[in-house]
C-alpha cells in the first residue's frame, strides 16, 4: 500500500518541477510589465530625459516665436487703427474695432457689428511677423480751400470739375482840387461803382506718384463781367455814365507738387509741403485795350479803363507753402501757410485805342503772404461739414524800382463754410461758400467741385 502510493507521487513531482522550470524559462523570455532588466531600465530612462529635454526646446521656441508674432500683431494693429479711424473721420462713421486674430491679418468690424465678422469683409491675409507698409495718411475733410489737404493715393487719379462764381462790389471817391476850408471843396469829385462778374470753370487732374507724393495740374477758363458808374471827370457831367468791359478765355495755368513730409496719426499733427507754379498763359492787363488816346497819365479824354477785361494776372508766379491737419476726434483742425512771388516783367508797355503803346517800363506785381485756418466735422458716413478763415496780404506793385503812385498794401479776408457728400467711393461732391470781410475781397464767392477718381 505504501509503495503504491509513492509510486503515485513520482509523476506528480516530476510534473511540478517540469512546470515549474517551464514557468521560469518564460519568465525570462517575456518579462512582466514594468519590470525591466537593470541594464534596459537604464537606457528607457535616458531616452525619456532626452524626449523631455527636447520638448522643453520646442517648447522655448515656440514661446519666442509666440512673443514675436505678437509684436509684429501690435504694430500691424497700430497701423490698421491709424488707417481705419481717417478712413471714419473721412466717411462720418464710427471708427472700426480692429480684432487681431493671431496668424492672420486684423480683421476689421464696425462696433456695431457682431464681434465676429464674415469672411467677405476680411482684407487680404497678410503674414504674421511682416508689419505692412506704412499707409498713413492725412484725413479727409470738406475742401474749402484751394490747396486739398489729403493726398491722391498711389497709382490713382483724380479728375476734378470745378466751377467758381464771385461778385464784388466797390465804391470809389476821388477829390480832384482844394480846399478853402474843411466845409467847401473848390474842384472837381469823381465818385465810382465798380460791380464785377466773375465765373471761373476749373479742370484740376492729380496723380499719386507714391504714398506721399503727387502731381497736379490745373487749367483754368475764366469769364468776367464788369460795369463802372461814373461821372466822366474832367467834363463837369450831372449824368452818370455806364462803362461795361467784358473778358473771357484761358487763364493762367498752374502745375503744383505735394509731398507729405511726416507720418502723423490720431492726435498728431500730418504737415504737407507743397510748391506752385503759375503760368502766365491768360491774356493780361498789358494786352488788352485801354481806354485812352495817346496816353492814360494825364489824359483828359478816355476814362483810362480796359475796354476788354484781361483773363489773367500777367506776371509768372512761384509759390511755396506748407499745409497741416491735426485730427482730434470727432474733428479735424487744418491750415496752411504760404508765400507767393510774382516775377518782375521788364519793358512792358499799355496798348492804347489809337494802337500805339505806352511804354511803362519794369513792373513788379506784389508779393502776397497767404494764412488760413479751418474746422472740419464729419456728420456721418457720406456727409461732412467745415469752417474756415482765408486772408491773403498784398504787398504794393513796384514800377521801375519804386512804388506806383496810389498803390498801397491790401489785406483780403473771406469766411469760408462748405461742405461735401460722398456719392460713393468714386464720386464726391464739394462745395464752398465765401463772404467778404474787407472792402477789396470779393463780397460773395461759390464754388462746386466733383472729383471723380480712376
């Protein structure tokens, strides 16, 4: 019974110890989970700290990239939001909120709009990290002057229909004699009404040559009427005469450069430097017909008038100046100052109703110092209103060195108030009403313009 037994026992200890060596082969084979050998543990070890190690770069690389994109956002938006608030100061509107979106360009919406805005109004992407070229430029405001002051965009141009009307009106007293005393003249009054018509139809072409630089070209066609009331002096007349004089034709034209000299911005000064060539291609003063005999300095006969009133000043003119614009939401200050010389003509000479000519020698036309200063204020997107204050001092004219006898220094002031509406981004209307402030300024002034941009 015993041997049986052990007998039974051998094979099952056989097969445990068969299994148990089994299990330790394969134990050895295929490791368990998580349990390295001491020498593999080691290097797994090294590989991860070298993974960390290189994530931890990438990770500072991308921080630095990170900080310059955001950077070159900040000077993208700054650009922009310079930009955005003269094209709302130039259109009445509310300024855009720029929105930065980090890998594109800013995106520009109302602040009335949605805070996300459509696809369709997203400008060109540009990259991150380039700021764009430097586009800004002086806002628009209602020209009331002659000199714009804002710049033609580059690449474009600007045709400008212009028609100006004016009307003026002096009174002129002249004492030929002596007096006894205070109370009795002893002698002859010649007292004078000068009324004249002017209409001036204007053709204006401007080219933007870059972003701070454009051209201009001005041709004039220039129409006067003008009737005198008088008493003929010299002829002791009780009956007022009528003398009527009229001129039309080309006027003198007038080429002028601009040049944007600083990069200005919300509430900082833009200042425009700009130079004008005028022309003398209008008929002037000494070619036209004077109502004189043989000679108008102390000619009894003739009322010493032109019989045709002449287009043009006659004297070639060179004239620099500098314009400024200060934007100050929700208005827009602006002014210019400048300096007109009139060249010297020699030898002139007057051409009178026998057809002779009076020789007059050198003359030179006065030089004129110009100052003026205006107000604009945008109503809303299309419609916009300005203010201003123009005056101009004429210095005396000069013949043969000295001054013609009676000239004296004019002082010519007129307050300005205009406005324009913008049809749409193309077309704009522009107009301009001035009144008079002195006795030698033009009493009323208007002025229509279109420019019209290709």
């Amino acid at each position: 019974m015993k041997r049986t037994s052990n007998a039974r026992r051998k094979p099952l200890v056989l097969a445990l110890v068969l299994g148990l060596a089994g299990g330790t082969a394969w134990a050895q084979e295929a490791p368990v989970a998580g349990v390295q050998p001491p020498g593999d543990g080691e290097d797994r070890l090294d590989g991860l700290q070298r993974q960390i190690n290189e994530q931890t770069r990438q990770l500072e690389q991308t921080r630095r990239a990170l900080e310059q994109q955001q950077q070159a956002l900040a000077q993208l938006q700054s650009a922009l939001n310079e930009e955005v608030l003269a094209n709302a100061r130039a259109r009445g509107a509310p300024a855009p909120a720029v929105m930065p979106v980090l890998g594109q360009a800013p995106v520009l919406a109302a602040q009335s709009a949605p805070a996300q805005a459509t696809p369709a109004a997203r400008p060109a992407q540009q990259p991150v990290g380039q700021a764009p070229e430097s586009d800004s430029r002086p806002p628009e405001v209602a020209q009331i002057f002659d000199q714009p002051g804002v710049l033609t965009p580059p690449g474009k141009f600007v045709l400008e229909p212009s028609l100006q009307y004016g009307y003026s009106a002096n009174d002129r007293v002249a004492l030929v004699g002596y007096t006894v005393i205070p109370a009795i003249l002893i002698g002859l009054i010649d007292v004078r009404q000068v009324k004249t018509t002017t209409a001036v139809a204007t053709l204006t072409g401007r080219y933007g040559l870059n972003r701070r630089f454009e051209l201009e070209a001005k041709v004039p066609y220039v129409y006067l009427d003008g009737d005198t009331v008088s008493r003929e002096i010299f002829t002791g007349s009780a009956q007022d005469r009528v003398f009527n004089a009229s001129g039309n034709g080309i006027g003198d034209a007038e080429l002028t450069a601009r040049y944007q000299i600083n990069r200005g911005g919300p509430d900082k000064a833009f200042y425009i430097g700009w130079l004008r060539y005028k022309s003398r291609t209008g008929k002037d003063l000494f070619d036209v017909v004077t109502d004189c005999v043989t000679r108008c300095v102390g000619n009894t006969t003739g009322t010493g008038l032109p019989l045709e009133l002449p287009t043009g000043s006659g004297f070639e003119a060179l004239q620099p100046g500098v314009t400024w614009l200060y934007p100050s939401d929700p208005v827009v200050f602006f002014g210019s100052l400048s300096y007109l010389h009139n060249f010297k003509r020699r030898n002139v000479s007057r051409l009178l109703v026998d057809g002779q000519r009076e020789p007059l020698g050198d003359i030179e036309a006065g030089d004129i110092i110009g100052f003026n200063l205006g107000m604009g204020l945008a109503l809303n997107e299309k419609a916009a209103i300005s203010i201003g204050y123009d005056m101009n001092v004429v210095g005396k004219t000069q013949q043969n060195g000295r001054d013609v006898a009676g000239a004296v220094r004019v002082t010519l002031a007129t307050l300005l108030l205009g406005g324009t509406y913008r049809f749409s981004d193309r077309v704009s209307l522009n107009v301009a009403l001035g009144a008079g402030l002195t006795r030698d300024t033009p009493d009323v002034s208007f002025t229509a313009r279109v420019p019209i941009t290709f």
